[in-house]
C-alpha cells in the first residue's frame, strides 16, 4: 500500500484539468492518504491532523501549467511527513563528563530490548571505540539474564551477572559501581517487557530511572505495532523522561506506521533501526528517508551513501567505463556486480532502498540463485571468463559443473543469465549510472521465478 | 521466579479476566459506550465515534468500513433508535463475524499429538508453550517439550524454567542444532515414554524471510517422517500490539507452515486486536487461546462474545 501511495495519488489527479488544487478535487486524494496511513498502522490520532494540515496546504494552491497536480499534492503530503519526523539524524548523547553514562531501555514485551542492547553495546564499541558494559534487570521473564549475558559475550561486551532473586533497583546500583571502579564509559541496563497499564512495573521503571540518572531513556517499538502505539509511548513518556525510540523488526514487510505515531506523540527523535538478529543489524535512523519511502520515492539517498561505503569505487568505475565504451561485458563483468550487491546486504537490501521501479518481488531465495551465479563463474578460467563462447564447449561446460559441485543445468542457467545481462548492457549505453544498475539488477533476478 | 508470578498465580481465571479488562478500562476511560449509554439521539456524530473505536482497536479500514455500512444501512431502515441500540447491534455484527474462529482444542487419537508452534520474533512463544503446558496437563494429558528454538540465545533455557515449572520433560540441544531433529528427536522420545503431547518450539521469524520460512517447511518433513500425520496442530502465535501486519503473518505462515489454529498474547495490555476481525474475514482459521499475562495460568480459550465487547471496553 505504501509503496504505491505515490502512484495511487497522481492517479486520483488524472482527470484533473484545472490550475487550482481545490477542497472538491482533492477530496479523493485525502481520503487516500488517510487511507494508506491507517492501513500502515499510523495512529488514528496522529493520522487526523495530519491529513488536516494537507488539505489546508494543498487547498486553493494555484501551480503553472507544467506542474502536475498530482505531483504538486505528493509534494505536500511529503512536506507534511518530513516536517512531522524531522530531518535530522540524531544519534546517542552520552554525557562524557558522567562515567559511566547509563543508557536505560524501556518498552513493551517482546519489542527486542535485550537484542538491541547487544547491538548497541557492539555499536558503542566499533563505532565510538568506548568501553561498554551491560546489566540485566528483567527478573521476571525465564532466562532473560542468560540471553543478556550470551548475547554481551557475541558482542564483546562486559556482562555484568545478575540473578532473578535480585531486586531490580539493586542489581542496577551494583552495575553502577562496579563499572565505575572498572572505568567502563558506558553502561547498557536490560530491563524487563512490561504494559504501559501496569502501573506497579512502571512504577518499578521509575524507580531505577531515579537510580540510574540515565543519558539515554530509549523506548524500544516494534516496526509491526498497530494503533495501541500511540497510548504505550504516551504512557512511557509520561512516566519515563524518554530521549530517544529503536523501532525494531525494521527488516520485516510492516510499513512502520508506528515511528510516526510515536514520534508525533513522544516529540522524541527515532535513532535507531533494528534490521535483523544478527548482532550488526542496527542503523541510524534517517527520517526524511521515510517520508521518501512512505511515499514510494524510494531511498535513494540510502543506497548512494552505502554503496560509496562499501563498493569498491576503483571496479564499479571500471565496469561503467567498460559499458559505456560498449566493450563486450564478461563474466568477470557479472561477478564484479554480484560482489558488489552482496557487499551492499544482498538483493532485497538492494531494492528496498531503490523506487518503485523493481517490478520483482524479493525472496530471500534470489541472494542463493545470484550465490550460485556467483559460485560458477569463481570455477571459470581467467579465460572463459574474458570470452564466453568458449563455455559453448560441453567439456568445458561439464569441468565447470564438477568444479563448482552444481550441475550442467545450473550452468546453462548462470550463462543464460549472463547472456541476457550482455543484451541488457548493449541497449543501456544512454542511461544514467543508476537505472544501468537498476535494469541490470532486474535482468539477473528475473524470469527464476 | 518472583512476586509477580506468585501473585498472578494467586487469584482465580475469572477474577484475572476482568481485572485485566478493568486496568484497561481505568486508564482509558469507558471509552464510546459511557457515551452512548446516555441514550442520545443518533447521529452521524454517534457514528463517527464508533467509527474512530474501531480503527483505534486495529480493526482496519476495509472492516471497519463494512461493520459501518451494516450500521447506517439499519439506521435508514430506522431499525435503530439510539446510541445504545446501535451499540448492541455494532456487538452483535462483529460477535457474529468472530464466532466461526471460536473452537475448543483438542488432543485427539494420534500418539504422540504433535503440536508445532510458529510465529514471528517476539510474540510470545515460548511462553504460550510454558502456559498450554500447565494447561493440557490440567486436562489430564501428559506433555513433553521439544525446545526447537536452537537460535535465540537462551530460548532454551526459557523453555527448561517452564518445563521445570510445568514439571515435564524438555528435550534438547545444542545451541545452533538443527530444529528439526531437535523436534524429531522430541517425538520419538515422547513415543518412548508413551507421553501423549509433543509441545515444539521454534526460532522466531519474519514472514517476509523466505529461507527461514522454508525451514519451517523442513520441520514438517523430518516430524513427517515419523508420522505422516504429524504436526497435528500448527498454532501460529500472533501478539494483540501488532497490527494489520498480522494479516500478512496469517497469510504468509499458513502458506508455508499449514497454520490450522491461531493464538493471540499479550491481550491483557491495552491492545485489543481488532485485526481479528480481519483476520476473520481474510483467512478464517481457529482461535483457540488468548494470552492474558505472563504466569501459567493466564491462557483462556478464545470468547467472539467476550472479544466483540471488549473492543468497546463494557
């Protein structure tokens, strides 16, 4: 739904002739986005204002002739979004001047605190180069101190042992000090799941704020929340001084409509995303990247910046130069933009951050067949690689097979694949950079269907 | 474990069901019926609330939309007289639309019954197990545990507390074992011990991650091979905070795991789950338990009618 939210609005303008967005022709359209954003599980108390403060924008706004109305309402409502999330990346604020500086989590059941902790800690560590620590006080749920204390391990990070008959209040004064003598930077301090509507664990939550003095309160929601979003962060935010959200599960097909709730009600900045179980899965959040995505722009400005970190500039270079010379693109070609998109998180780590354009449907399964690609071509000679038709060779075919433990099929698969990405190549000598790369993708994932 | 559990355990089913509702009902007032009860005259207004209850309940926009038409389609036909009245009849409408899903569980003839439970990270799985344990057990059947979540550190030993609590046997692994064989394993020992249910764990996943999906896949083939006709039950757990999303859970776990029943958690907070009804109307399967807290007791079979009155808080 929100992917096409974009597409959907220009449609509902299409008919329109007039040079004036107008109460009556934008009727459709506000009821689409209303619409998008409920089914999005966005707040309903957050959804009515916002769609307010469209229409006023949008009503009685005369644009020139080469404008679109539809684009133009795109424009509010993408205006509306960036102005309600903010445009800045906050990250931690850690008093420097306090050691260590305490950062509390806080949330519902089930919402990922103990994962993020290790992943903040890991963060912490490689990207601060701080000396992290972390404590449990979730007494409550069965194994939630062992979990803490495997995960700190993963991630290199000094787990402070605590026991379920300990008081919460305690257990976290003794984390305290002991980092302190320790001369840790940074405590991390686990607490259990509890609902906004118990009001003695919020109390309890309270008290080890009041402990703790914490440079960070961060409240941790899952990407997937419906409605009830909006009353748990009010509660929260009432009852704890919240400095910041991790909205979690990011990697899953929610459409997160819950960071809006919660930041429209909280005020509080989203700095994190939490994308996967593996302990790295945690990035800063970029909110004038959602807007675009809510939109169906696509994150652009994400898969620039990630390709520039990670793509060896000197062989993307090479491989553009080569395409656009017209020079025959090879199977050293193809592995060149197979290591490139695993180094950018895979296929569907690729698209997500593209435009609506893919019309593919991402599996996990495509990263294993581009794997197997990837596999074929390794088991190659340097020069089969540079003239493919040597592969016409059914011995060739078959060492190549046994080489890469697939079979003839899979070969014939790979070089048929290959095949079509050369054809794609010829017709992409007049396009940009990134739709090269675009179609390109498009050519490798098709048709395995 | 602590106070909290102990105290939970303390009380009766009934008197924990609604003082759950009454927390809810506290913190957020009586929500639309304190408005309608007053008989008012109704409106487009009266509409309009009920309208807002339901989309604030996660009901969503397209059932939303159709309990409305039934509504306004009653006003005309001057059916209703008031707000109260389209109150009972918005009640009896989304009762109706739930009730198919109401079914009691059952163990049946197979031996052992093998029940395999699925569902995204966090939802709750673990302790379901923990909860329909203590709950079969009180049926009088005998129950082991198979800890198949061979991935989250510590589920294993989360799934041991609740055995130990439970007082039945857990079977498992190694961290980072292969679930399935961990299950497998659960199953022919259960048979060993003439146990009557298998209770299986599994790793938390996202339905949009269509290797881990696959593996679920997998687990049925490896407990088929012991019994064609195993799993006997796939309950996949859904959380009430979660929204429209768990359409999509529903749609994506039945597809790649045979879902035959559902459980909702977490129904004790302020969270209502309306998406039922939409789950109701896109892929009516059982609803065999609700989750109404964290100590063994807190399970209950699914009530439509107990459910269509608490969206409204009466």
């Amino acid at each position: 739904m929100f992917d096409n939210l974009t597409n959907k609005l220009t449609q509902t303008f299409s008919g329109i002739r007039t040079r004036k967005l107008t109460e009556n022709n934008v009727a459709e359209a506000i009821r689409e986005v209303r619409t998008a954003l409920l089914e999005a599980d966005v707040a309903l108390e957050v959804v009515i204002p916002f769609v307010e403060a469209v229409r006023k924008k949008s009503v009685g706004r005369e644009f020139v002739a080469s404008v679109r109305p539809g684009d133009m309402f795109v424009k509010f409502v993408h205006d509306e979004l960036v102005s309600l999330m903010g445009t800045e990346v906050s990250s931690l604020e850690l008093r420097a001047s306090k050691k260590p500086a305490v950062i509390l989590m806080a949330g519902l059941q089930g919402t990922g605190k103990t994962t993020t902790v290790a992943k903040l800690a890991r963060y912490l560590q490689n990207e601060q180069e701080q000396k992290v620590a972390t404590v449990s006080a979730d007494v409550y749920r069965p194994a939630a101190i062992e979990q803490l204390r495997v995960l700190s391990e993963a991630a290199n990070a000094h787990f402070i042992a605590t026991t379920a008959d300990e008081q919460p209040v305690k257990i976290v004064k003794n984390a305290v000090s002991v980092t302190q003598d320790l001369g840790f930077d940074t405590l991390i301090v686990d607490t259990a799941g509890r609902l906004a509507i118990d009001d003695d664990m919020m109390a309890e939550i309270r008290e080890l704020h009041d402990s703790l003095q914490p440079s960070e309160t961060l409240f941790v929601v899952d990407a997937m929340t419906g409605q009830d979003a909006a009353k748990t962060a009010r509660t929260f935010d009432r009852v704890l001084p919240l400095t910041g959200v991790v909205l979690t599960k990011a990697d899953g097909d929610a459409r997160g409509g819950a960071a809006l709730s919660v930041r429209a009600i909280t005020h509080k900045p989203i700095k994190f995303l939490g994308t996967g179980e593996s302990i790295d899965g945690l990035e800063l959040f970029h909110p004038d990247r959602l807007a675009s995505r809510i939109l169906g722009m696509g994150d652009i400005l994400g898969l620039v910046e990630e390709a520039e970190k990670k793509v060896d500039v000197d062989a993307s270079e090479r491989v553009v130069k080569r395409m656009l010379r017209g020079t025959t693109f090879t199977f050293d070609d193809m592995r060149e933009q197979i290591k490139q998109m695993s180094d950018m998180g895979g296929m569907a780590s690729v698209l997500s951050r593209l435009p609506t354009a893919p019309n593919v449907k991402v599996k996990e399964t495509d990263d294993d067949v581009i794997r197997k690609h990837a596999i074929i071509i390794d088991s190659m000679t340097a020069k089969e690689r540079a003239f493919p038709n040597l592969l016409n060779i059914p011995s060739r075919k078959k060492r190549v097979a046994a080489g890469s433990g697939t079979r003839i099929q899979d070969v014939n698969f790979t070089i048929r694949k290959f095949k079509q990405m050369q054809k794609a190549t010829k017709r992409l000598g007049r396009m940009g950079r990134s739709s090269k790369m675009l179609a390109q993708l498009e050519q490798m994932m098709g048709e395995n269907k | 474990m602590n106070e909290k559990t102990s105290r939970a355990q303390s009380k009766g089913i009934l008197t924990r069901f609604s003082s759950a509702l009454a927390k809810t009902r506290s913190q957020f007032g009586n929500g639309v019926s304190s408005l309608l009860l007053g008989r008012r005259q109704l409106d487009e207004h009266i509409l309009e609330e009920l309208r807002t209850q339901l989309l604030m309940s996660d009901v969503g926009v397209a059932a939303t939309d159709r309990l409305l038409d039934n509504l306004s389609r009653a006003v005309r036909k001057k059916k209703l007289r008031d707000g109260e009245s389209a109150l009972q009849a918005l009640r009896l409408d989304i009762g109706q639309a739930v009730a198919p899903l109401q079914k009691e569980f059952k163990v049946s003839a197979p031996r052992p019954f093998v029940i395999l439970v699925v569902g995204v990270n966090g939802v709750g799985k673990t302790t379901t197990i923990g909860k329909l344990s203590h709950h079969l057990q009180n049926q009088g059947h005998s129950v082991l545990l198979a800890a198949g979540d061979t991935y989250r550190a510590a589920a294993i030993e989360q799934l041991q507390v609740w055995g130990h609590r439970t007082g039945v046997i857990v079977i498992s692994q190694r961290p980072g074992a292969d679930s399935a064989s961990v299950i497998h394993d659960a199953v022919e020992a259960a048979a060993a011990r003439d146990i009557e249910v298998v209770l299986a764990d599994t790793a938390g996943r996202l339905q949009n991650k269509s290797n881990l999906m696959a593996e679920l896949s997998k687990i049925r083939r490896v407990v088929q091979r012991y019994d064609a006709s195993a799993p006997h039950e796939t309950l996949l757990v859904l959380d009430a905070n979660i929204g429209q999303n768990a359409i999509t859970q529903v749609q994506e776990f039945k597809e790649a795991a045979n879902v035959s029943g559902l459980i909702v958690t977490k129904l004790d907070g302020s969270a209502k789950a309306g998406v039922i009804l939409g789950i109701a109307e896109e892929d009516p399967l059982p609803l065999y338990f609700v989750g109404l807290g964290e100590s063994q007791d807190d399970l209950q079979p699914f009530d439509a009618h107990a459910y269509a009155n608490g969206l409204f808080d009466s």
